[in-house]
C-alpha cells in the first residue's frame, strides 16, 4: 500500500460505541488522568462522555435499587449516529466498566452493573468473551482468564467494604482453581459450555487477574493501607498519584490529603471526589 497517496478525511469508518473492546481505556484514563494531574479538561471530557453514556447506552429501570421497576439496568453498544441498540452482546472487558464507576463516585451504578457480570460468571463458573444478553447465551465461548471482574469486584470492596465482595472472590477463585487449573499453571477455557481448555496462558492472568485477587484479601497490604498514593493502569500497573505530577486547580493541599488518609477509607477518597470537587469549584 502506498501510504503516500491516502487521503486523510476525519470521518467516522465505524459506528458502533459501547464500554468494552476497543472503548473501555478512553474512558478510563480520562478520568485517571484527572486524578494524577488534576487537569479540568480531563474531567470535564469524562463528566460529558459519562453523561452520554447514561443517556445513550444505558438500558433498563432507572434505579437499580429502590422502588424502581423493570427489567436490571444493562449497558449496551449502541450506533454512535443517533444512539440505537447496534447488536445484543456485551463483552468480557466492559466487566471493568464497575471499577471506573466506582473511582467516579456513582458506586450504586458501579453495584448494579457489577451484578451483571457476576451473574453471568455464576452461569459458566467463568466468563464467556461475549454474552448475547437478548437470548442469554455466549456468542463468544472461550475465557482467556482475563481480570476485569476481579478488578470491579476488588474496587467495590475498597470502596464499601461490603463482605459480599469478598464472597464474590472466593467465587473467582475457586471457580479458576476447579476449572482452569492444569499440572504447569492455569489454562484458557477454549468454551465456557463444555470446559474443554485450550494449552495458553495468558500474560495478564498473573499481572492482573491474580493481582487484584491477592490485594481483596490483604487489608495490610501498603497498596491498600496507602491508596491514595497509586492509581492502576488500565493493565494493572501501579502509578504514584502525587502534588508533584499535578495542575492543582482545586486546591488539594497536604493537610486535605492528611485528613482523608486518618478519617476515611482508601477508596471513600476517590468515591468522594466529585463531591469534593463540586464543593471546590464553588
């Protein structure tokens, strides 16, 4: 192909728009990047692409709990032209979509949408790639052993302490220890239905999946007794969050970090930003 003589035109090749493959670290990282360099444009582009994502995306009861009635809420893809229902799958990755909700502070979204995927993982004991949500069967059957469940299930214990949390981790990982265990290490299951097992590993088993296992159930680790200090990547690495990266438009001086670090939990730091951040703004 001669490079040379592509025309660049800036339109849209594709349309469809969701919070899974291909879409799940846009948002993510706009909302991390305001948290580590506390740039106003970063989270003003996050508070308008989630308000979209409410709007256009979201399916089912307006409240997930409540007196609220219908059908669970659901977050679909869409067609990004005008905000129709583009298929009826979900995919594996979107199961991370909690943990950004859960870092936004709208942790009773976070919940409902966490139930999603944890019912679809009690289903299989693991999670299929894609789930057709309309007929509630797979579309894509293997599972790579990724960790996006276990990253939304480890977010929402920080952030409420809730004990069901950890249930949900014992589940994920009894379920990886009786399905995908084998004699050198853990393997992908080629199909959800059957169990039948592929011979691969993948990389981020141990980066991710088997990192935010761990850190649910060690309170003591410095990861979690200093929160505050790190952010994840979207591959699970660990970032310093620091007044030294930061454009600090709202004041976040060290006695604000002292009395948050002494008086709330971890993750209530980061749950609590948006409210902090409408008092700052006044």
């Amino acid at each position: 192909m001669d490079e040379s003589n592509m025309e660049i035109s800036g339109a849209w090749t594709g349309h469809i728009s969701g919070l899974g493959a291909g879409l799940d670290s846009f948002y993510e990282y706009m909302l991390k990047a305001f948290i580590m360099f506390g740039e106003k444009e970063d989270l003003d582009m996050f508070n308008e692409a989630y308000a979209g994502i409410q709007s256009h995306m979201r399916r089912g009861r307006v409240a997930c709990t409540g007196t609220s009635h219908g059908e669970h809420p659901i977050y679909v893809n869409v067609d990004a032209r005008d905000g129709s229902t583009a298929n009826s799958w979900i995919d594996a990755l979107q199961a991370a979509f909690p943990a950004v909700q859960t870092l936004a502070g709208d942790v009773e979204e976070a919940i409902c949408h966490h139930l999603v995927y944890y019912g679809i993982w009690k289903k299989f004991g693991v999670l299929p790639e894609r789930y057709n949500w309309l007929h509630r069967v797979p579309d894509v059957a293997f599972y790579p052993l990724r960790p996006e469940l276990a990253e939304s299930t480890y977010h929402l214990y920080r952030a409420t302490k809730n004990p069901y949390y950890l249930h949900v981790g014992v589940e994920i990982l009894n379920s990886i220890d009786e399905i995908t265990r084998v004699q050198c290490g853990f393997a992908t299951v080629h199909d959800v239905r059957t169990r039948e097992l592929e011979d691969r590993m993948e990389s981020f088993f141990l980066s991710e999946t088997m990192k935010y296992l761990y850190l649910l159930f060690d309170d003591s680790n410095p990861v979690n007794v200093h929160g505050e200090r790190f952010i994840f990547s979207t591959e699970g690495h660990l970032f310093p969050v620091s007044k030294r990266t930061k454009n600090d438009p709202y004041g976040w001086d060290d006695s604000i970090w002292i009395v948050y670090r002494s008086e709330r939990t971890v993750w209530s730091y980061y749950v609590d930003w948006p409210e902090k951040q409408r008092r700052m703004r006044k």
